[in-house]
C-alpha cells in the first residue's frame, strides 16, 4: 500500500518531480536556442522521409508519384535531393522508403501546423513552412517529457524518491536521449522512448491486473513501435520474459496466458492491424504486399561491429553516453529490486546490441552516440536505478560529483554536435581531444 501511494503522489512535491521540470526547462532552452526551423532544418534527412506521408495524402495528393512534393522540397531546400526518402519502383510508382509509423506519431501536431497555415493571410498551407517546422520538433519532445514522466512514475514504484530522481536525471540529461529530444527530436528516437516507457509499464500492468483496457493499449503501443522501426520486435522480450525469473514462474505464466486467451488473441490480432498497416500501404499504393524498401542494405550476423559500437570515439555508444556504463553494471543488482525486469535485461540487453552494430553500417548515417540503444533505456533505467540503490548510500559524494561531470559532458558534447563540431558520421581522437573544450566553432582569424 505505501509503494502503491508513494507512486501516486510522486507529483510535484517530489525530488522526481522537481527533476523532471528541471528537464523540461532545459529541453524547451535547448530546442529553442538550436530552433532549427529558422534554417527550413526541420524536415530533412530522415525526417522528410518518415513525414512524407503526410503532405502527400492531405496536401499535395501525390501519393504513389511524389511530384508535387518534390518540387515544394525543392522550394524550401534546394540544396539537398528532392526526392530523398522515395524508392521510385518497376511499375513508375513511388512509395516511401521509411515506415509510416513516424507519419502517424506526427499526424496531430500536423494537423494543427496545418489549421494554423490555412487561417487567411497565414503561411502557405504546404506541409513545409514555418508553422509544420516548428510544431512538429516541439511535439515530439513532448513525447520525450511524457516519456521521462511516465517513467519517474513507474520508477517510484520500485524505488525511493531519491534513487527515482538521480535515475531520471542521468537518463534525461546524461544520455543521448537529451540529443533526440531537442536538437534531433523528430527523428524517431524520443518518441520510441515514449513508447518503450508504455511497453514497460502497460507490461507490468497487464499482468498484475489482467484488465481488458491493459491489455489493448499494451498491444496498440506495440504495434506502433512495430510501424514506427520493424526492428522493435526484439521488444516483444518485455512482455514475453517479465517476471519469469523460475520454473514456477514459468508454469505460472503458462496458465495465466492460457486463462487469459482471449485476450491474447485480441491483442495478437491488434499488434498485426496496426503493423499491417505498412503492407496495406504498399499493396495500395506500391501495387505489392511486399517491397524491398531498403534496397542494398542488411544485417552482416557473422561480422558485428561490437567494440567499435561499444567503445570507439567514431560513434560509440559507451564511449558517448558512458552512464549506460552503469546501467549494464546495475543490472547484477536488479534482481534485488525489481526481480521481475532481470530476464529481460539478460536477453534484450545483449541480443539487442549484437544485432544494431551487426547492421551494414553500424554508426547509422550521422548522430550522436548509439542512437538505435536509446529503446532499451526504459528497461535498462531499471537497472540503473538498482545500481543507485546498491551504491549511492555508502559512495553519494564521490557518485554526485560523476554523475554531475558526466551530465554537463552530455550536454556539452550534444550541443557541439549540433554545432557540427563532434562529426556526425566520422568523428577522430584528434578532433575529439582538439575541439574537447569548445562550444563554439573556433575564429580562424584568432
């Protein structure tokens, strides 16, 4: 009763709650001091290509041909391919070479960058001026700061107000999240992380109350990660393995499911309507079930980038984001804590790093860190707060003073990334150690 309390009442009067608005205020100083729409830098790279969908079903009408939206691509960015993100297929159709998942995430802050541009004497009404470029990066950092306070949530449930508030701040502030929440927000990293903080929690719901709600939001959440990255299917690990730490456990499990069936197939049924969607797609507009849309790109399972992807200063995600150091060693001391997350962990944590750098390349295109690990933060800040738990008590000061250089290293590196100072693609130890301490990009005349 008195977990179940402290949970509820963690707002705002709490160390987590007082954290989070820290956050939040620094995520909204972070994203307008970058304000990339100023710069039409909004709808580039990826993001154009996951927002596709959008202008060209309600705008433009360009679907399966993309004409009209290239040409307003070209309008606002002339610099860069008009048609990136379009597979131009066999049959002179065009489809979309990322999932849709990403189009639908955007769709209400969409919707009201549209209402606003077609008010007489507003903007053009185009899916590409200012309005769409604004809003769409500040809802998806709303997903962020969902995403954090949803966490601290569930976080409370396990731990006390302390730990949960340490926790949220290293994972907020200290990893790569901060990045993908501002400066990158509409990539599609900040909003899996709100949806993997669902997962977690609709997961841990289901199977303590067995409701009917529980059960749908769960498998409607899964389904549009599904949508949003296929890969996200490793995933399924959370709610498959949660709590079954025994043989026990197992049998028990075995008979809930089969007591539950119907649910099971309801929400089986869910998953793959929602996730069916891209396949609809296709077969409407691409005239097949099935399209090759990442032609020339694979995995390579027999030669894994893994210390490269660990542990080199090009794109490391340990070497980056070092805190998640301390979350993989928190995990020994999970099953103090939270007994039921330790099977995951030991599955997901080490199948899901070796299968993202088995990827054709393993750095991702240009990005901050690993940016692909940032799904598991949900499930691995489980881990870090028992690492809290374990440590803090006995080592605070020592542990205050790391985790407060690594936070401002976080913020420093990530806002030199933005600047282009830290190379997207192709960072070195000599420009790292030579641009360590700028935060701006140096005068050449000095």
């Amino acid at each position: 009763m008195e977990t179940k309390l402290r949970a509820k009442r963690w707002w705002p009067a709490t160390h987590t709650g007082y954290v989070w608005l820290c956050i939040a205020f620094i995520f909204v100083a972070a994203i307008g001091r970058g304000a990339r729409w100023k710069k039409d830098d909004v709808l580039i790279s990826d993001t154009v290509g996951y927002y596709a969908y959008l202008p060209g079903a309600f705008i433009t009408h360009d679907l399966g041909d993309g004409t009209y939206q290239q040409a307003i691509r070209a309008q606002y960015r002339p610099d860069l391919a008009a048609d990136y993100g379009m597979v131009h297929l066999p049959n002179d159709r065009t489809v979309f070479k990322y999932p849709l998942g990403m189009a639908v995430a955007y769709a209400p802050w969409f919707a009201l960058a549209h209402a606003y541009a077609s008010v007489p004497g507003g903007p053009p009404a185009d899916g590409y001026s200012l309005p769409y470029q604004v809003l769409l990066p500040l809802g998806c950092m709303l997903y962020a700061l969902l995403g954090l306070w949803l966490l601290g949530r569930e976080l409370r449930r396990y731990f006390p107000d302390y730990i949960t508030a340490l926790t949220l701040l290293c994972i907020g502030l200290g990893t790569n999240l901060f990045t993908y929440a501002t400066h990158e927000a509409t990539m599609s990293h900040a909003t899996l992380f709100l949806l993997n903080v669902l997962l977690l929690r609709n997961t841990r719901a289901w199977y303590e109350q067995g409701r009917w709600s529980t059960a749908l939001a769960l498998a409607a959440g899964f389904g549009l990660q599904l949508l949003v990255r296929p890969s996200e299917l490793m995933l399924a690990a959370v709610p498959l393995l949660w709590g079954l730490t025994n043989g026990a456990a197992v049998r028990q499990r075995l008979a809930e499911w089969l007591a539950r069936w119907p649910q099971l197939l309801s929400m089986v049924a869910l998953v793959a309507a929602i996730a069916g969607l891209q396949f609809l797609f296709w077969r409407v507009v691409g005239g097949s079930w099935v399209l090759d849309f990442y032609p020339g790109e694979k995995f390579d399972f027999r030669h894994p980038h893994l210390l490269d992807g660990l542990f080199s200063v090009r794109k490391g995600w340990l070497f980056w984001t070092p805190l998640m150091g301390l979350a993989l060693l928190g995990i020994a001391w999970t099953r103090r804590a939270v007994p039921a997350a330790l099977p995951p962990l030991l599955v997901l944590v080490p199948v899901m790093v070796y299968v993202t750098f088995s990827w054709w390349d393993w750095v991702y295109g240009g990005g901050f860190s690993a940016r692909p690990l940032i799904s598991l933060y949900p499930l691995l800040s489980l881990a870090l707060a028992s690492f809290w738990a374990r440590w803090w008590p006995g080592f605070a000061w020592p542990l205050a003073v790391l985790v407060l250089l690594l936070v401002l290293l976080n913020l420093a590196q990530g806002w030199q990334y933005y600047l282009g100072i830290v190379n997207s693609y192709n960072e070195t130890w000599k420009q790292y150690t030579y641009y360590f301490f700028d935060l701006e990009w140096p005068n050449p005349n000095q």
